[in-house]
C-alpha cells in the first residue's frame, strides 16, 4: 500500500499483482475487445470539458459484458476491492454499488484518438484497476487538476498531479473536487484498459448520485 500526496489531491495505491488469476491480463484484453467505442456525449453535470467539446471519443465494456465476461472481476469488487476500500475510509461503513448497471465497468482507449472526458465524479471514493502498463511518454496518464474550478484539459494540465498506469495497481481516490481526464496514448498500436469501481459511504450514500445520470448512459424511460 502506498498513499500519495500532492497538495491537495491525494490518493492510494495498492499492488495486487500476486493476487490477480492467472491470465488476467490476457481474459480483460479479450473481453475488451468487445468494448463499445464511439464518439460519447458529454455527461450533464460532471463534465469540465470546455464549452466547444461536445464529444468524446473512447471505448467502454459495459457492467453487463463485464460481469456475463469477467466474473472473478466483478467477484473482486464485491469482495477484495471492497476490503481494501474500507481500509482507505476506515472512518465509516463503505459499499459498493448496489445497481450493477454502473458499479464497475472497464474503460478502453486505443490509438492516439481516444482519451476520457475531463470530469469530476459523483461517488465518493473511486478505485481503478490498470489492466495495462504504459511507460513514461506512452500518455494514458491520468491527470487530475488541483484547481477545483479547473473547466477544461489546459487548465488541468496548469497544476496537476499524474497518475501513470502499471498493470495490477489498484487506485483510489475521491475525485468529487478534482477534474481529471486520461491523456491520449501517444502510439496507434498501443491500448489502455481499466477497470472503474464506484464505491460509496454512509455519509455519501448511492441516494446522492445526481439525477439523471443514469439515464444519460442508458437512455430514456431510465430511472435514477
């Protein structure tokens, strides 16, 4: 376990390399393969992107594929992933998502023309799970801004912090006050995977994820 802090952003890393399956690596990039990749609307109320972006594009496995896919993932989040957050807020009760739909999802970049959406989250503790190295100058870097009021990628990247990817490192954060993006990787061959978890506390229970949200990533007739 390593906690870092960059004034005022900080976050926690665990290594679990020893303790992921055999052949993890290879069983996501398979299933990210089937990954749905497309130019992606902004997302109402989190996004810091600026005001002329109305698109992003990237790739994402949806909660369904990923848990019918990759079982022992979702087990983990459930489970492990979820110990390890209650180390990280130790203060009060932590939880998972209990609407599957968004609980934990894997988040795909390839090539040099996809990144993720400048944004800010809703949950109060994220975790991410790098399924992918990518050494310095590869990007895929995840950047978050120190400035709250950061609304686009230059401001972010004006005062950051960095988070490079290493594969089987688990990451968290609470990202409510920090725009972050991930940058482009820099090669057309190259690609990104990681898994996204959205955990929540007593005192910032699922009941406070913004309305609306979920009928953005799943359209009308959606509840919540």
């Amino acid at each position: 376990m390593v906690l870092v802090m960059s004034p005022p952003f900080r976050w926690m890393t665990f290594d679990l390399t020893s303790l992921l399956p055999g052949g993890w690596q290879q069983a996501v990039a398979v299933a990210a393969s089937g990954a749905e990749f497309g130019q992606f609307p902004r997302t109402p109320s989190l996004s810091r992107e600026a005001a002329h972006v109305r698109t992003i594009s990237r790739g994402r496995l949806h909660a369904g594929d990923l848990r019918r896919n990759l079982p022992w993932l979702y087990e983990l989040y459930q489970d492990l992933f979820l110990d390890l957050a209650r180390e990280v807020v130790p203060d009060e009760p932590v939880t998972t998502a209990g609407d599957d739909r968004y609980g934990i999802v894997l988040n795909v970049q390839r090539g040099t023309g996809m990144r993720f959406e400048c944004h800010i989250d809703s949950n109060p503790l994220t975790g991410l799970l790098f399924c992918t190295d990518h050494p310095a100058g590869a990007g895929g870097e995840l950047v978050f801004a120190h400035d709250a009021a950061a609304t686009d990628i230059v401001a972010v990247e004006r005062d950051c912090s960095i988070i490079r990817p290493h594969a089987g490192h688990l990451v968290f954060f609470d990202g409510r006050d920090y725009p972050h993006y991930a940058r482009p990787l820099t090669s057309e061959p190259d690609l990104r995977i990681v898994a996204v978890m959205n955990f929540y506390t007593a005192s910032y229970p699922e009941s406070t994820r913004p309305p609306g949200l979920t009928r953005h990533l799943f359209g009308p007739g959606t509840s919540g």
